[in-house]
C-alpha cells in the first residue's frame, strides 16, 4: 500500500493543527490526542520512560542532534537533554508553528526548528552526531532518497535513532490501514524489512521491542490504546510489540 503524497501530508498536518481537528475517522487521532505539543512533558509516566531509555544509550551528551520530522515538537524537551545543539526540521508549517510552543517553554537557546523535506536538508555534510526519527518514517514518501540525506549529513559513526509502529501488531495494523496519511506503515513496517533499508547506510544494528502509547490519556483513545498496552500487549502478547526502536551507527568510511 503506497505511502501518500509529500503534498497531501503537509497539507492534513497543516489542517489538523490549524483547526484542533479531532479525531473524525476510525482509529485515527486527532490533534490533542497525539500532536500537542506538551503532550509527552505532562505525561510523567511516558516522559520517564523515554528519559530512562535516551539515558541507557547515551551516557554522555551528544552534540549536534537532528531530530528529523519533529512534528509538534512532542519529542524536543526530551531530546534536548541529551544534546549540545538541537534542531527540528518538519515540512508542515502548521506543526512547526505548534512546536515553537514548546520551545519557549524550554526557554532552550540551543534548539531551533527549521522547515524543510527530509529529502533536501538545509544542513552541512558531515555536522551530526545523532539523527533520530520517531514515528515518522512511514510518513515518508520516498525512504531511499531521505536516508541518503541523513547519511549525507551525519557524521562517521554517528548515531541512527528510529522507533516506528510495527504493523505486525493486530491493533497497529488497524490504525494505519484507515487513516491514510498513516498507510505507509503497512507495506514497510515489520522488522525484516525495515532493517532491509536501513543496513545500506547503518551498521551495528540493534532492535529493542516497545511498548507505550505516547497519547493522552484523558481522550477515550487514549485511554483505551493505554489501558490495552497495560493488560495485553506489555505482558501477554509480548511477541507482538507496539513499536520498534533501532539504533545503530551511520557506516561512513573516511
């Protein structure tokens, strides 16, 4: 199933959060449900489990960080906190608008957001020394050509970052099969085969299996997708994990 259009994705997002658009089709969210941008900040138990795992795999602080489809800008404060300088770039003006937010809150003078396709970074070659992507990559109209842009600008042996939905859980398949601007979960995100396009340009690869739901809690989706992740998915059907995360090193010979 073909992800949608560059076009297509900019312009829902930019709807979405110009008008607060709540959620009007069948396992799909709306603004307050996953794209405000405090939410991950209000959410002590999320916030904290995202800060004990950035905090396993990076010890000491990175320096240049890009935090590729940023989005609202949910994940900047966390992010922040393992970085020198930080910056987000998104293609949607309505989100960034949103994630400026967020960013005053921080009162952060070392992040900054940039409006830009994945595909032509306004960025150096060689400048980073982490690139994260978090649950933005199946947005991506053309995977091949934006990592070839994030292996142009990280550094040699800078670190990958990605955590993506994993479409072999039953309920994650449902709620990227409706909404369509989420369609392109369904033909790239299982674990063969994103390590299939990712190995040409990381190597050292490493697959953690997670499960969080990222969403507030006081909507009935969120409070549903949290209430399953609790009872079912975290203890029973462990094999099927909500997310994946993989990390591993840009493999640039100098």
């Amino acid at each position: 199933m073909a992800t949608v259009s560059k076009k297509y994705q900019r312009n829902h997002y930019d709807q979405l959060a110009k008008i607060r658009q709540k959620s009007n089709v069948p396992f799909s969210c709306g603004f307050d449900e996953r794209y405000n941008p405090f939410l991950l900040v209000n959410d002590a138990e999320i916030y904290q489990y995202f800060t004990e795992l950035l905090s396993q795999r990076f010890p000491a602080e990175k320096g240049v960080v890009l935090d590729c489809c940023s989005g609202s800008g949910i994940y900047l404060p966390l992010i922040a906190a393992f970085s020198k300088r930080l910056v987000g770039i998104d293609l949607s003006f309505g989100l960034l608008r949103e994630s400026k937010k967020i960013i005053e809150w921080m009162d952060s003078a070392k992040t900054s957001i940039l409006q830009s396709e994945a595909e032509s970074i306004p960025m150096k070659s060689d400048s980073c020394d982490l690139v994260v992507m978090i649950d933005s990559f199946h947005h991506i109209e053309h995977p091949e050509s934006v990592l070839k842009e994030l292996f142009r600008v990280a550094k040699k042996n800078a670190t990958f970052l990605l955590i993506e939905p994993n479409i072999i859980n039953p309920l994650v398949f449902l709620s990227h099969i409706i909404p369509k601007e989420e369609r392109g979960a369904i033909r790239r995100n299982t674990r063969k085969k994103l390590v299939k396009m990712i190995s040409p340009y990381v190597q050292n690869l490493q697959i953690t299996p997670m499960n969080y739901v990222a969403s507030n809690k006081s909507g009935f989706i969120g409070q549903f997708f949290s209430k399953m992740t609790a009872k079912l998915f975290a203890h029973i059907f462990t094999f099927w994990p909500i997310r994946l995360l993989i990390i591993g090193q840009f493999s640039k010979e100098k």
